[in-house]
C-alpha cells in the first residue's frame, strides 16, 4: 500500500477517534439532563465511570480478547492473553498499514461508549459501585465476546481466525448495531427486570435541562460520524458513502418521530426530536455501508416511527426504562440490522444483496441469526452478572437515597448551586432549593408522562 494513502487513512481515523471521543461527554448531557436535578451528577458519573473501567480492562486484555487470534479457532473468543497489557503496539508494522495503536485506541472507544449506553436504564436508583463493578463484569463476560464475533476478521493468509458472524455466518454489521446497540439495549432490559421499578414508577420525574440534552444529543451526532465513518478505517469513497448514508437517515429520523409524535400527543416536541435523532443514528449504523441514501432515509424515518411507539411499550408491560435505552438502541438496532437484509444494494460498500434488490432470502436470514445469537446471550449472561452482584451486594440504593436523589447521597454534590442556603443544605445531605422546586414541579406533572424521557 502507498505510505502517501496510508498516512491519509491514518488521519482521518485519528481525526474519527477524536470525534468518537466527544460521545462520552454527549451521552453524559444526553442523559443528565433527562434525568431529575437531583440524580443529575450521577448520570454523568454513571458515564464516565463505566467508560473508564472498560478503559482499562481493554488496555489489560480486553483488546486481546476482541481483536487477538480466536481460541481454537471457534469464532467465540479472542486469545485475551496474546497483547495483554497491549506493549506489542508500540512498534509501527513493518508493511505501510495502519498503526495498531490506532485500530487499538478506536475500538477502547466502541467498548467504553457501549457499556456507558446502558446505564440510561438504570436512573435515579442503581448503586454507583454496583454499577461499576457490573460494567467491568459485563465488559468481560458479555462486550468482549460478541465483539469479537462481530468485527474480528479473519486475516488474508488465513493465520488469524475472527469471529463467527463477521466470518462464518458473514452477517453485514458495519458499525455495530448488534455488538453495541442491540448488546446495550438487551443488558438494559435484563438488569432492569433484576433491578425494579423506581418509587414514582410511571409517573418518573420529568427531565429538569432539556438545553443540556439537546446539546448532548448535537455532540452524539457529531461523532456519530465518527463512529460510522471512521469504521471505513480508510480515507476513501466507502467513508463517504457512509457519512451520508448516516446524515440522511439522521434527518429522516427527526421528521418521522415528530410527525408521529404530533398525531399521537398532539405535540412535536424537543426531547421528541432529540430521540428521533438518536433512534434514526441507532438503526443506521449496522446499514450504513449496505444501503442506498434513498435506503437510509427509509431505514431512518422507519426508527423514527417505530421507536416512538415502542417506548412506550414500558408502561404497558411494566418495565421501567428510565430514558428508554431499551426502546431506542434495542428496538432500533434490531430493526436497522434486520433491514440490511431488505435493502442492501450491491453498490454500496459493503457489497450486500437485499431482498429488495434481487438478493433472496439469505442476507435477511444471516442478519436475523445475528440478532437472536446476540440477543439470547447478551440477556442471559447479563441477567445472571445482575443477579449475582444483586445477592453480593445489592444493586439498588434505599429507598432513603432515592427519595433525596443521588447526586448529595452517593456523590456528595449538587449539580446546581443557586445561592448559599442551598449550599448550606447541600453539605448538610438535604435537597437544595432547585431540587424541592423540580420535586414541586414533578408533583403537579405526576399525571403527565413524557414519552421521550
């Protein structure tokens, strides 16, 4: 390969690392500000905290286990101990190629965002050093596992073995819409059932800073190009075409969540818009190198509308989503996975044949063993890491803390400090004046639940 094409790729990946890095204070506002003021900090270090175990785990083995050789050539796992503690990465490779470090650097960010989207689920009621051990045991046991089915490849001459759905089944997932968001979502819905409901459960406190989830919703898509794109790993058309493919399902999504949003609550709103935009990124990014731009805007308002009619599915069977985590990345993952199989056009990067276009039955039976496979066990192994950590230690905080909220009990902060009596009754483990506002505020809305929180 030309060193020239090869320090291009380089900086476009570099350039989509920094991007994808920014999706960790943007899911962190995403999330804070749709929770109630006083869990607010929480959310943010439900975020940080669960990226930064990941981190380290990925630099330890997790890197090993994902992307290292499978073992006995099964598909099911990399060796975890063949770059353990990753020193062999420091060496550039000897054939132009891109560095190591680099590959190494951008899927730590895949690892740490995918574990931080589930801990929307969780709001208001989840132990923080509950949740942190539970992030570095489902990292292990669940995220490094289907990881490495979906984006190990076998290598050219054959004397690295990848996973099975990337490989063997050669399922279309461009960019992860079954090792993060359907993985994501599916572990959300199993520690939830473990978890329980919150105490106000369904009248749940409204979001106090719609501003703060908007701007966080604008920085997710921002490096949703990243994530997307730079999961070409080149710096050439296939990234292109998937930057588009994402942009127009992005705005596909909006349009149709408000438009179903407008005949079912007779208003479009903000968190309306916010979520469309999000469930659209969702369902695109397994599609985005498969499908035509006229194929990403069918993929993106078809997320749009179906996620906004299943969010509420919550109320009706009892589960309580917090921000709906399961509604979105679940329901949209699954469905932009599924639709590879329908609308994959052989000119796209990825080369696939949907149904649609003359491809038969095969691509959409491969994407749907993909997703049971996922399915089954990220549910499964997730309910029992819940179970195990809930008999150990309990997952839940009492019903003390969750009354006052979580940011003074657990954090011993307060997201907002309005003047010194509320500074006096923050050190003092009391809610602040701007928290017995919003718990004012949330009384009178009780009967009132908004779908998009």
């Amino acid at each position: 390969m030309d060193q020239a094409i090869v320090a291009a790729d380089t900086a476009w990946i570099l350039a989509a690392f920094t991007a994808v890095s920014l999706m960790v204070p943007g899911l962190a506002l995403f999330y804070g500000g749709m929770v109630s003021v006083r869990s607010t900090l929480n959310m943010v270090m439900m975020t940080f905290g669960g990226f930064a175990v990941v981190g380290v785990l990925w630099i330890i083995f997790g890197y090993s286990a994902v992307l290292g050789d499978s073992l006995g050539g099964l598909g099911l796992l990399g060796d975890p101990l063949e770059y353990i503690g990753l020193g062999q990465l420091l060496e550039a490779p000897a054939e132009p190629a891109l560095p190591p470090a680099l590959v190494a650097g951008f899927q730590l960010l895949f690892a740490g965002i995918t574990v931080a989207l589930i801990s929307g689920a969780f709001a208001d009621r989840l132990k923080f050093g509950a949740w942190m051990i539970f992030a570095g045991i489902w990292a292990t046991l669940v995220y490094f596992p289907v990881a490495h089915w979906v984006f190990a490849f076998d290598s050219a001459d054959g004397s690295v073995v990848g996973g099975w759905i990337a490989n063997k089944l050669a399922a279309v997932d461009f960019a992860g819409g079954t090792a993060v968001h359907i993985n994501a979502g599916i572990a959300a819905l199993a520690v939830i059932l473990v978890l329980g409901k919150r105490r106000t459960f369904p009248n749940a406190p409204r979001p106090h800073s719609v501003p703060l989830t908007i701007l966080g919703a604008g920085i997710l898509f921002f490096g949703w190009f990243g994530f997307n794109g730079g999961s070409a790993l080149a710096a050439n058309n296939n990234a292109s075409v998937v930057i588009l493919n994402t942009v127009a399902a992005a705005c596909a999504g909006i349009c149709a969540w408000l438009v179903v949003e407008k005949f079912r609550e007779g208003h479009a709103t903000t968190l309306g818009a916010a979520s469309g935009l999000i469930a659209a990124l969702v369902a695109i990014t397994p599609a985005c190198g498969a499908v035509s731009p006229m194929g990403a805007l069918i993929v993106g308002a078809a997320a749009g509308a179906l996620c906004c009619f299943t969010i509420s599915f919550k109320f009706k069977l009892g589960y309580d989503d917090a921000l709906d985590v399961v509604g979105i990345h679940l329901v949209g993952g699954i469905l932009g996975t599924l639709l590879v199989g329908l609308l994959a056009v052989p000119e796209a990067p990825s080369g696939a044949q949907g149904l649609f276009y003359g491809g038969g039955l095969e691509l959409l039976g491969k994407q749907t063993v993909a997703v049971v496979a996922v399915v089954a066990y990220s549910f499964i192994v997730t309910f029992i890491i819940a179970k195990g950590i809930d008999l150990a230690m309990g997952l839940r905080v009492d019903p003390e803390t969750e009354y006052e909220g979580l940011d003074v009990s657990v954090h011993g902060e307060t997201a907002y400090v309005m003047d010194s009596v509320s500074m006096t009754s923050s050190t003092k483990h009391q809610p602040d004046s701007v928290s017995v506002a919003a718990e004012s505020m949330t009384t009178k809305a009780a009967s009132t639940v908004d779908s998009s929180s």
